[in-house]
C-alpha cells in the first residue's frame, strides 16, 4: 500500500492555525479535522494484513502526535530530476528507503524577481548583479523562496501533488515487491 492522506490539517505550513482556534467553512475547528485526520492515519497505518506500505506526506506533525509512528524517510523531488523543493516524508513498513534517481541543480533567484542559473553565481542577475541577497530556489518558488502559486479554489489540490520523479521511484524500486 502506497497512501498519501490528505495533508491540510497535518503539514507544517498550517499547524499554526490549529493553535490559534480556526473555524473552517463547515464550522469545524480545525483542530477537530486534525484529529481525524490523525485517527486516519492510524486505521492505515494499522491495517492488518497489509506487510508492506509507505504514507507519504509533507513535514508536519504525525509523528509527534502519533509516536507509535516510524521516523519517516525524508525525500526532496530534486533528488528524483524534478525542478521543485517540498520535503516529504514516507513512512514505510516493509519497504527499502527509496535511492536518489537523478539530482537537478537549483537556480538562483533575489529581491529582484529574477531566476538564475547556478552556475553564473551569485552576480548573475542581470538587474542587481549581486548587490540583492540571492538564493537558491526551485521552479515552484518565486525568487524570494516562498510557493509560487497564487491563491485560488484549487491551491491546495496543486500543491499536494506527488512530484513525478518521486512516484517513478516508489513505482521502480518497489514495484516488485512481493
């Protein structure tokens, strides 16, 4: 079994929602979603005659909420030849952690809005130069490193999606698993 729970209430970039009381449109605090969402994850991780599984999801707080929890496997899709940072946690059972296929280099990118190749440096911008603080970042940032799309209905849906390189790799290395 390969499952990737819904992220929304567990992943890091939301958690501080939970402390601070959010309602939800269904009039639901969250912390009430993140609770089922855990209970979830525990009826997966339980199941019985599953041998061999992985849940995939991003940083967050499964294992300090669950610790009967393995520590996860944490992957980057640049490692797997897609142009993208979201650290990812796979917490498998029965499995072999997944082997690095092919590492994409970041580019740079500043204050200036502009992306970069790595190799020209930290100058290589062709509005500041350098003077601007630059950093490396992926295609899915903007130059000042944060996610690169804009609000809209289905944001969350597009950024909960498993990298392709990463599925190729779980599909590879573990699809002949017995």
């Amino acid at each position: 079994m390969i499952a990737h729970p819904p992220c929304t209430f567990l992943n890091s970039a939301g958690l501080h929602w939970i402390t601070r009381g959010r309602i939800e449109a269904d009039g639901r605090a969250r912390v009430e979603h993140q609770k089922e969402a855990l209970d979830f994850i525990e009826r997966l991780w339980h199941a019985k005659k599953i041998k061999k599984r992985c849940l995939e999801n991003p940083q967050g707080c499964i294992n300090t909420k669950l610790p009967f929890m393995p520590k996860p496997q944490y992957v980057q899709p640049h490692w797997f030849g897609d142009d993208a940072s979201k650290k990812t946690g796979l917490w498998m059972e029965g499995l072999s952690p997944l082997i690095p296929t092919a590492f994409v280099e970041p580019m740079y990118g500043c204050g200036c809005g502009y992306r970069f190749e790595f190799s020209l440096g930290k100058y290589g911008c062709p509005n500041c130069f350098g003077t601007n603080p630059v950093k490396h970042v992926w295609a899915n940032q903007t130059p000042s490193g944060q996610s690169n799309l804009g609000p809209s209905d289905d944001r969350w849906k597009e950024r909960s999606r498993t990298y392709p390189g990463i599925a190729d790799a779980m599909a590879s290395q573990w699809g002949s698993c017995a």
